[in-house]
C-alpha cells in the first residue's frame, strides 16, 4: 500500500474513533440524516415507478381517441361518426371501443368494463383481473353475480385471469363480449364509448386531429402524448406536495446539521489545538474532519436510500400511498417494479451529501489556522 | 365484385396512381448516412434506402441526401456505379412504409422538417401529395425525374424554386 493511501486509513481509523468518543451526539445525527435521506428517496422512487408504470400502460393505447361531448361532458358516440369521419389521410385504423366502470357494492371498488377486439369471451363468461379474482375470492371456473345498470342480476362464469405486465392495467379489469355489455350497461346498438385510431406518423397527429376538430365538431380528439403529459403533471404535483409538507423537516435538519458541521464545539476546538501542538498539519485536520463528514453522510445516504428501496417495492410504499397514488379504490396489490436509476442517486447525492461534506470544511479550516496556544487556552 | 377489385387495383397500378410497397434490407444500428455520417437507424420514419445488385444496400437519413448521393456517385460511394443500383427506396410518410423512390411523389416546401433540415416528403400517391401539399403548406410536388441536380444543396439554404 503507498504511503498516501496509508495516510488516509489512518485518519479515517482516527476519525472513527474521535466518532466512536461522542455515539449520543453521532447517532442521533445519523438518525436525522437517514430519515431525511429516507423520505425523499421514498418519495422520487415512488413517484418514478408509478410514472413508468404509466408510461407502460400507455405504449399499448392508440394514439388518437376521439371523444363526443355534450354541454361539455363526455358522452356515447354513434358509429356513424366513423363513417362521418371518413378517410383522413395517415390514419391506418379507426374503431369503435366499448368500456365503462363499474361499482360493485360487495367490494366496494370499482371495476373497469371493457369489450376486448379480438378474441371475446362467450356471452355468459368474463376474463378478470388477478386482484377482483383475489377480492372477490373466486377462481377459474367460478361463478360472479353482477347486478346490471336497471338492476338485473347477471351470472357469470370466470372463464379467464388476466395476467398483465403491469398490476395497475389488469388489477380492476374485466373482459367480456359486445352483446353481453350493451346488455348489461343498456347502451343500444350503434353507439361506442369512444372511437380510437392508430397512426403511424407521430408527426402527422396535430394535422389529424385540426382535421376531425373540423369535420366532427362535437367531439374532442385525445392525443396519447397529450394523456402522458396529463399523468406526468399529476404525478410531479404529487411529488410537489410531498415535498412542500416535508419541506418543515428538511429545513429543520438543514439547520441542525448545519449547526452541527459549522459552529465547532469547545470541545472539538480543543482537540484540533492539541493534534495541532502534537505535530499535525492544516492539512491533516481538513483532511480528518472531511472523513468525519464524508463518514456520516455516506452511511445516512447508503441506509437511507436502502431504506426507502425496501419501503417503496416491498411495502409498496406504505407511507405515502394515499397522497401519491389515489385515483382509484382496487389497487391493494399494486407493486412497483424495482428498478436503480443512477441519475436519480447522483441528484439525491448531490443535494444531500454533498452540501453537508462542504459545509463542515470551512469552520475547521478555520480552526485548523488559528494559533494551537489560541486554541487551548 | 371481388374481381373488380382486383381489377381496378391493377388499373391504378398500372397507372402508378400510388406506388407498391417495398423490401429492402433495414439499417442495423451503426448504419450511417454516406453523405451526412449521420445514424440511420435512429430516423426510421425517414430512412431511403438504395441496393445494389450483389446486394448490399446504402441507407440514408432523408429522400435529401439520397438525391445528393444519387447525384454524384463518384464522390460519396466511390466504387460504385449507377447501373448496378437494383431498388431505390423511401419511405412514404402517411403509412411509415418503403416504396419506390422512382414511384413516390416528393412535396419540397413543407413545415415538416427532417433530421436534416428542408427534406423532400415522399408521399405514395398523387392524392396524398396534394393533401400533403395543402395541410403542410408545401411548394410544389415533384417526381423522381423532376427533381434537379441542384435542388438539394438549394434546400439546406431555404430555398424550394
């Protein structure tokens, strides 16, 4: 080992020692530290997860829904629309969707209806979402009892369990076939929830839908891009307001540690006074104390950050659920998917470690240059 | 009825009213642009592609650079010569599908803007072209054989006369 790297361990094991000397103090800053590390790690990795989950989902929607209102509220569109619409230029496909929720009061959650376009069930049977299946209690096979929209009981067998990559899509769904929803919601022939179209071009979207603005004016075309801006905006204000209500508790640990690096105890004066008299240069104190704060901070951010990892995709972040998630009831087993982003760990590491490692230089530089007899006396 | 389907699909074709789809190999993710050196693969709604005979194909970043390289063989593909060139393909930009360059309608002008700047917009029909043309406040259209030496140094100034 060369003599610099040989230096170096023994500040550092002089360091751990000097740490070792006052624990109360110490831990209880690590203490501070981790949880402050802890909660807004929690917070991004959260935030982050649900957003690509989101994004996920919405790979796999078209890229243009197109959406009928009246006075201002969404309403059933007539299939002729499609026709009404014609051949516009760049689109490859245009259809009818139907879809709906629905709220069961044995549950109570609500549920989201859909008419799958190939492959749909029989006109008794429905494919379900694993999380209904685990609710309701019922498996491959079995038998659900919905009561329909003029409150007519429906009897279903479960014919299928969607398994989806990703929880937040297939947890509330349920599939079945066009007759037995339009039987069951009372939605005549005709008339579709919504139509979509699938375009090719990216480029050609905002001409696509000037275009339908023109020829269906009652109706208000949806782009996909437009959708991820909206969930993207609603999961940053969320992020926002986690922060603003834990903005108290950072301020309250930046002014402690603060405290804590800049203004130096008697104590810690006198000890630089005495390693100064027994020989130690400037350098070597800056050298020691820089360990301590890198030390701390280190450690705070490594449990920290390994804390809210565990929180977040093992807990599914219990703490914070109701605020950063709530928008729909059935979602007790969503899981976010683990993931590391190392841009995510440097900015955390930037605003957390860093500051703190800074902050602690100046005073014992300070310090390390007063006279050692100044010091001491 | 089926029969006159197909009837008038062979009529127009004949016709060229709009040009037959494509196949020619894609660009791997190295592949770049010989005139500009750009990556292709990253541009897939405005690859050109032209093959040769024993097979191997050159793949660019726009119908513009391909007319460039077309243009002056000896200086961007030495090598090469033009009466070994098998298939020329752009894609046309409703459907994002390879056609024949020879076949496509070009809209110069437009406020579609390609990875290089002013492009010529391959379009599969005349239809389309015109369409084009008035929704994206295009010049003019061309064909293949109307589109002059000149023209694509004049699009990287702005210029579509």
């Amino acid at each position: 080992m060369s003599s610099a790297l040989r230096k170096q361990r023994y500040l550092l094991d002089y360091t751990l020692s000097s740490l070792a000397r006052r624990p109360g103090k110490n831990l209880g800053l690590l203490l501070v530290y981790t949880l402050i590390v802890f909660m807004l790690a929690s917070v991004m990795l959260f935030t982050h997860a649900l957003r690509s989950e989101a994004v996920a989902i919405l790979q796999e929607s078209p890229e243009i829904i197109v959406q009928r209102l009246v006075a201002g509220r969404h309403d059933l569109i007539p299939a002729h629309y499609l026709r009404k619409m014609g051949h516009i230029r760049g689109v490859l496909e245009r259809k009818g969707r139907l879809w709906g929720y629905f709220f069961d009061p044995a549950v109570k959650a609500n549920y989201t209806l859909m008419v799958p376009d190939e492959a749909q069930p029989a006109a008794d049977e429905i494919e379900i979402g694993a999380t209904i299946a685990a609710t309701r209690g019922v498996g491959l096979g079995d038998i659900i009892s919905l009561r329909s929209a003029d409150n007519r009981p429906f009897s279903f067998r479960v014919s299928g369990i969607l398994d989806a990559d990703s929880q937040l899509v297939s947890a509330d769904l349920i599939l079945l076939s066009e007759a037995t929803f339009r039987d069951f919601f009372a939605i005549p022939e005709g008339l579709y929830t919504d139509l979509v179209l699938r375009v090719r071009n990216p480029r050609e979207l905002r001409t696509i839908a000037e275009k339908l603005i023109l020829l269906l004016p009652d109706t208000r075309p949806i782009l996909r891009d437009e959708v991820l801006r909206t969930y993207d905006a609603i999961f940053s204000w969320r992020q926002g307001i986690v922060f603003v209500l834990m903005a108290g508790a950072v301020l309250a640990f930046v002014i402690f540690a603060w405290d804590k690096a800049s203004g130096l105890s008697g104590e810690e004066r006198k000890e630089i006074g005495v390693l100064k008299a027994l020989g130690w240069e400037t350098a070597d104190v800056i050298r020691m104390k820089f360990w301590e704060g890198a030390v701390v901070s280190l450690l705070a951010f490594l449990l920290g950050y390994l804390l809210a990892y565990a929180h977040v995709f093992y807990t599914s972040a219990a703490l914070f659920e109701p605020v950063l998630k709530g928008w729909a009831v059935l979602y007790p087993e969503f899981a976010p998917i683990p993931y590391i982003d190392l841009l995510q760990i440097a900015t955390l590491f930037i605003f957390t470690v860093f500051p703190y490692t800074v902050a602690t230089i100046i005073p014992i530089w300070r310090a390390a240059i007063t006279d050692p007899d100044l010091v001491m006396r | 009825m089926r029969n006159a389907l197909t009837y008038t699909l062979t009529l127009l074709w004949s016709l060229q009213l709009f040009a037959a789809p494509l196949t020619l190999p894609e660009p791997d993710a190295g592949s770049t642009c010989p005139v500009c050196g750009m990556f292709v693969a990253k541009y897939p709604e405005w690859i050109a592609t032209v093959q040769y005979r024993d097979g191997h194909a050159h793949h660019f970043d726009g119908a513009k650079d391909m007319f460039k390289y077309l243009f002056d063989l000896p200086r961007w593909a030495p090598g090469h010569n033009a009466a070994n060139i098998r298939a020329i393909g752009v894609t046309e930009y409703y459907g994002l599908t390879l056609i024949d360059a020879r076949e496509a309608y070009y809209v110069v002008g437009s406020d579609v803007l390609g990875p290089m700047g002013h492009e010529l917009i391959p379009l599969a029909s005349e239809g389309d072209a015109q369409e084009f043309l008035r929704d994206h406040r295009g010049a003019r259209i061309l064909r293949f054989d109307e589109v002059q030496h000149a023209l694509p140094v004049k699009l990287d100034e702005g210029v579509f006369e």
